[in-house]
C-alpha cells in the first residue's frame, strides 16, 4: 500500500515538474521575444508569408522644367504630393528619362534645347529617402551623354544603395532579381528604339524565368502622344509572355494606352508619365502607378491614376479617377469580367 501510494505521488510530481517546465520554458521564450508558433510556421511555409508589394511607375524626368523647380524648392519637390503612397511598398521602380551624370544641364532655362537630358546624382539620395529602390535605364534618353555618361549614371545609382536594369542599346541586358518574403521578383527591360538586340531581350526573359517566381517585362516602345498601342507592340508584348513574363509594363508615349489580358497575363501598353514637364493639361499631365500585389495564389493589380501638376506627382481625386478606369475598361482588350474590375481598378489573375 505503502509502495503505490508512493508511486502515485512520484507521478504527480513527475507530471507537474513536466507542466511546470513547459510554462517556465514558454515564459523564456516569450521573455527572449521569439514566438516560437510564427518561427515554426516560418520555417515550414517559407514562401508567402505575406504580400509582396511592387509598386510601378512610368516615365521620370529630374531634368529641364523639373529641373529648374528642384533648384528653386528643393529635392523633394517633385515627390511631395505622393511620397505617403510610395512608402511601404518592397520595391519601387520608375523609367529614369536620362542618365545621372556630372556633366552641366543643357535644358535648364533655355528654350529650343535638345532633347538631351542628365539628372543631378544628388537626386538619387532623395529617390532612396523618398521610398524607390530600382531605376530602368533602358530607354531612348540613357545615351544622351554617351557611354561615359550611362557609366556615370549606372554607378552613381549603385553607389547611392539603390538598383538599376536594363541596357539602352539591349547588349547587356542586366536583368535585377529580388528575393522578398520567399518571392523571387523579376525584372527585365527593352528599349525599341536602339533598332536592334531583341533576340537579347527574348533570351534574357527565358533565362529570368528560370530563377523567377515573378517577372516583370518593361519595355520602352509605341508610339509618342499615341493613345492606343499599335500592332507592334501587341506583336512584341504576346512574345514577351510567351517567353515568361508575368506582367508587360509599358512606357515612352507619355499618355496612357489601353491594357489586354493575354493567356492571363496583363499587357500594360503605357502607364504614361509619373513626373514629367511637359504640358499643363491633357493626357500628357496623366499616368498610372500599378502597384502589384503577390500571394501564394493571386495577383492582384491596384490601378492608381495619377496627374502632374507644376512638375508634381500627386493621386487622382475621385471623379478624375474614375473617368480614367471607366476610359481603360471601355478600351482595353480583355472579358467582360476584366472589364467591369477595371471600372473598380483592381484586377486579379491567378498565377
């Protein structure tokens, strides 16, 4: 009798040894600020965590009219009426319309001036504080100061933190691959008018699709001032998805141009400009952000009209904005599904 009830009470005080170590232990971890539940989730669904934010913008001018305004009110001028919108977003990519290099704007102040631009490196400290992190260089203004002046401009954006893609003459190509939230993000960018090196651009875009979960295509094409895409384009666009893109994110017409859902995938043919100089009013003053958002099953596609008033960027009101969704829904290329979402500027695709 003796023995059992001795045995009975070693087992209670096994097990509350055993309780008591297991609240100590949890009390230690909580203490040492490591949850441990969210650390063993993590390591076992490492991929999509949460939403991955990419946020799009169009053509960018630092230079001529917008140029003379930074000089007058300051570095952050062109940025104060949307920077709230750019933060908090894991990648934040605009066309740079230009190098960033040392040598003497040709533009400011000066009337009939060539269409030559560079960009105060300085500014890329104001891009990085303001929220961007990626810049394309691959468009018809890159090569405005020569190669000196691109090489100038490729590592004046290194040194400042922040990440460039793609190559004006399409040679090197220079795709940017970023791992966020167990995401693979891709970019690769075209510009038509060096007439030459697509094939480079197809090849790059199948070979980025290999190490991708996601691949953004930007291509700098069309049409100036022309408000819907021409065959060209589609032509070009439908190969880039064939090879691997997720998404065509179109610029250099400076206005907006309609989208198409091709085998799934959108076609941006033109978001416009983002900050630019060049009218008061029309369609040239307007552009889209896109920004993208990635889980394990979606993509979901935020369409954020944007106007740009004395060389700022700000977001649409409400009636504005909706005159431009209703604008694209009527005239892009996809279903009546596509199309009544567009109305709403959101739009989802699976992946």
């Amino acid at each position: 009798m003796l023995r059992t009830q001795s045995h009975n009470q070693f087992l209670v005080f096994s097990l509350y040894s055993l309780c008591l170590s297991f609240v100590l232990g949890i009390l230690v971890i909580r203490e040492m600020n490591t949850p441990l539940i969210y650390a063993e989730t993590q390591y076992l669904t490492p991929i999509h965590i949460k939403n991955t934010k990419i946020l799009v913008f169009g053509d960018m001018m630092l230079d001529r009219a917008v140029r003379q305004k930074i000089n007058e009110n300051g570095p952050e001028y062109p940025f104060l009426q949307i920077k709230d919108y750019i933060l908090n977003n894991d990648i934040v990519v605009a066309n740079a319309e230009g190098s960033f290099t040392f040598f003497d704007s040709v533009t400011v102040g000066k009337k009939g001036a060539p269409l030559n631009f560079t960009f105060d490196p300085l500014m890329l400290s104001t891009l990085k504080d303001v929220g961007f992190t990626l810049l394309g260089q691959a468009n018809n203004h890159t090569l405005n100061f020569g190669i000196k002046g691109f090489e100038q401009s490729t590592t004046s954006i290194t040194l400042a933190g922040l990440n460039y893609f793609g190559d004006p003459q399409n040679k090197d190509i220079k795709p940017y691959i970023k791992e966020i939230n167990g995401e693979k993000i891709g970019f690769v960018a075209y510009n038509e008018f060096s007439y030459q090196g697509k094939d480079n651009v197809i090849k790059a875009i199948q070979e980025t699709r290999k190490q991708t979960s996601y691949l953004i295509v930007y291509p700098h094409w069309g049409v100036e001032y022309n408000q819907s895409f021409t065959q060209a384009q589609q032509k070009l666009a439908h190969e880039f998805i064939d090879a691997g893109a997720d998404v065509v994110i179109g610029m250099h017409p400076h206005v907006i141009e309609p989208i198409e859902i091709y085998n799934g995938k959108p076609i941006f043919y033109s978001v416009g400009n983002f900050i630019f100089d060049q009218a008061q009013t029309g369609p040239m003053t307007e552009g889209l952000a896109i920004k993208i958002l990635l889980n394990k099953k979606y993509v979901t596609y935020e369409i954020n009209p944007i106007s740009i008033t004395r060389s700022q960027a700000s977001l649409m009101g409400a009636t504005s904005t909706q005159i431009i969704l209703n604008s694209l829904s009527e005239n892009s290329v996809a279903n009546i599904d596509i199309k009544q979402a567009l109305i709403s500027g959101i739009i989802k695709t699976e992946r």
